[in-house]
C-alpha cells in the first residue's frame, strides 16, 4: 500500500500494458489494446473522503463501437475488472451497486476517465484501462 498520513497514492501506470493486453485477451476479446492509450498522469495522490479522476487520453475520437476497460491490481494480486464504457458513454460495472467509481469520456471523446469519490486507503492500487476498438467499413453494392 502507498500510504503517508492521511493521503494516500493511486497508480495509473502503463509499463505493465503488455501483461493486460494478454490477460484481456484471454478473459475480453482479441484486438484489446493499450498502445493507443497514454495516462494523463503516472501517479495521483489524493486525500481519504475526497474525490479522485484518473485519466488516459485517447490517440483518436472514440466512436460507437470502441469499448474501454478499467481494471485495479492491488499488491501481489492480479488485475480485477472494475467496468467498461462504450464510445456512446454505456457503462457496465462489474459491481452495479459500487456508486463510487464511474467513468465518462470527455466532450472531444479523447479521454476516458475513472472518477473515485469518497477515496478510502483501500483505492490504493494499480489501475489500468485498455481499449477495443472496433473499426466499420461500409460497402456499396
């Protein structure tokens, strides 16, 4: 845990890309990616019962069929879903009744955020996003 006083660190680190781009893989669907997402910031500190927004701009406009998945890794233990949200702002959570962690794009669709309210020690952990981004072509026939 990365604690001093009563702040505490949340990681948004993408150095362990390749190893989620396997795992997303294997449990998501092929064509997971992480090069086309940079974290805004590498690390973000901030105060329990405060609100906390990690960011990772996106290399291109998110469309309708892009999904992008946000995962936590706590010390010693592998990444655990958190939730996805689609280029059309869905979002799924892995637990519905979490209210406190949501996601949004921002206006552009260039950015995806991971908002935490009311930040507790336990947030302190490792968090990932990846994205699945779907490309549409349209044939005339």
């Amino acid at each position: 845990m990365f604690c001093s006083g009563s702040s505490y660190l949340v990681r948004s680190l993408s150095a362990v890309c390749r190893f989620l781009k396997g795992l997303a893989r294997s449990i998501l669907y092929a064509g997971v990616s992480c090069e086309d997402l940079t974290p805004i910031k590498k690390e973000e500190y901030c105060l329990e019962e405060t609100s906390v927004t990690l960011s990772y701009n996106y290399s291109r406009t998110a469309t309708a069929g892009d999904e992008f998945y946000w995962y936590h890794q706590d010390t010693a233990q592998r990444p655990e879903f958190l939730l996805y949200i689609s280029g059309t702002e869905f979002i799924k959570k892995a637990d519905p009744l979490n209210t406190r962690i949501s996601a949004k794009l921002n206006k552009e669709k260039t950015r995806v955020d991971l908002e935490i309210s009311s930040a507790d020690v336990t947030d302190s952990a490792l968090y990932y996003c990846a994205v699945r981004a779907v490309t549409v072509i349209f044939l005339q026939i």
